[in-house]
C-alpha cells in the first residue's frame, strides 16, 4: 500500500514540476515581450525625434526631385485614365449606357 502512495505521490510531483517549469517559461517569455512592447511604444510616440530625423530629408534636392517624380507620375496616370473614361462615355452613349455607368465615372474624374 505504501508502494502505490508514494508511486502516486511520485506523478504528481513530476506534474507539478512540469507545469511550474511551463508557468516560469511562459511569464519570462510574457515579461520579455512585454519589455518590448514599452521599448517601442516609447520610440514610436517619440514625435521630436521623428521630426529631427526626418526634418533634414525635406530639404535634400534629391529626395525633393523623387517625391515630385512620383506625385506628377501619378496625377497623370489618373488624368490620363479619367480621359480615357469620358471618351468611352461618349461611345457608351451612343450603346445606350448601363445603370450605374454615370456614378462609376464620376467616381473617377
């Protein structure tokens, strides 16, 4: 009888020392994300610093001449797609446009 007790008190022993071992390695890796978690939110909510590294780029002619690359690329991507929608408008006119048609477009241009 005292074999199955102690065999008994053996398991639960072995349990208890697993899941403590779990526990402990769960709340160090919970601990370590949260570290980060406050390390970032700091950095990120930090809007001087943001400023001060990102000040000096507005001034660099280089990166100037790129941004005004891509906005006029852009502008007239969209002023050539809404040229090319009034003149399929006009040929759908004369098809006897769809419902909906004149909103989609407007939409565009």
């Amino acid at each position: 009888m005292a074999e199955l007790e102690s065999a008994r008190h053996e398991s639960h022993h072995r349990l208890r020392a697993l899941g403590s071992t779990v526990l402990v390695f769960v709340a160090s890796v919970l601990a370590l994300l949260a570290v980060v978690a406050v390390w970032a939110n700091s950095f990120i909510r930090d809007t001087d610093r943001y400023v001060a590294t990102v000040a000096p780029l507005a001034s660099n002619p280089d990166i100037q001449q790129a941004v005004t690359n891509r906005v006029t690329t852009a502008v007239l991507d969209q002023a050539q797609r809404c040229a090319e929608v009034t003149s399929r408008r006009g040929a759908r006119r004369a098809e006897g446009a769809q419902p909906g048609f004149r909103q989609r477009v407007r939409r565009c241009c």
